[in-house]
C-alpha cells in the first residue's frame, strides 16, 4: 500500500493526471471514500491527463458515462447497485479497449477483476485529501510506484 497526502483539490487531481499518462487499455481503477471525499475530482485529473475535453461529473444517476480520450474512459459510478454488476453489462466495460474507474467498487467486489489499482480518498481536511493507493498485481504494483515517483 501507498499513500500520499494532497493539499488542494488541484494538487489530487495533478496526481489523477499523472496516473492517467501511465496506463493502458483494461486498466481498472476503483475509488472508494466517503460522500465529498473527492472522487469525481480524483476522475476530472485523470480524465484531463487522457486527453478528455468534455466536462466530467459523477454518473451518480445513470450509472456510467463514457467520454473520449487517448484512451475511452468509462467513468462509473455503482452506489445504487449492489453486485448486481453482471446485470448490467459492467464486464464488457471492464475487460474492454478504455480505462475503468469504479466509484463505490466496494459495492459490486464480486464483479471486479482481482487484478486492480484501488484507491481509498480520506478528507483530512477542508483542502486535505489522503489517497491510499493498493494496488494488486505487477502491473498495478508498478503503476502506483510511478505515480508517487
């Protein structure tokens, strides 16, 4: 496990950027934190470092959106499911050509590859966020320790 501590919403989504410059398509990352923690801030970073020129909020209410970038980013968000992710065709997003971010992962655990980045986003702070990143498997390992490099 990594973690790190942010001091603004800008400086979390800098390090979103920077770990979307390192991934590849079937990346799955999944965030998890409390109401306000900054996941869809972690998202907008990462959607701004694969190139996504669209404005990007929670799916909160349509469970997924998908924007364009160097990379398709589906961009999910499964607080109203509960590992009912089969259901709804989340594996072929998934294992698919673009990049997955989960928010809520906890949710749908069964429906989730066991390879994976997860990243736990704590409020410290009003600006203070703590990003734990626990990444599983080799490819997640070493992703995790560029980001912090």
């Amino acid at each position: 496990m990594y973690t790190l501590i942010t001091h603004s919403a800008a400086e979390t989504q800098a390090v979103a950027e920077r770990l979307a410059t390192l991934v590849d398509a079937g990346t799955v990352i999944t965030l998890n934190g409390d109401l306000g923690a900054g996941k869809t801030t972690f998202t907008q970073g990462f959607a701004k470092g694969l190139g996504v020129t669209r404005n990007v909020n929670s799916p909160t209410f349509t469970i997924m959106k998908q924007y364009k970038g160097r990379l398709p980013l589906y961009h999910m968000d499964v607080y109203r499911l509960e590992d009912t992710g089969d259901d709804i065709g989340l594996e072929e997003y998934i294992n698919g050509d673009g990049v997955a971010i989960v928010e809520w992962s906890n949710l749908i655990e069964s429906s989730l590859p066991e390879e994976r980045l997860a990243i736990t986003i704590e409020r410290v702070s009003d600006e203070e966020r703590k990003l734990t990143l626990a990444p599983t498997g080799e490819r997640y390992v070493q992703i995790a320790k560029e980001v912090l490099a």
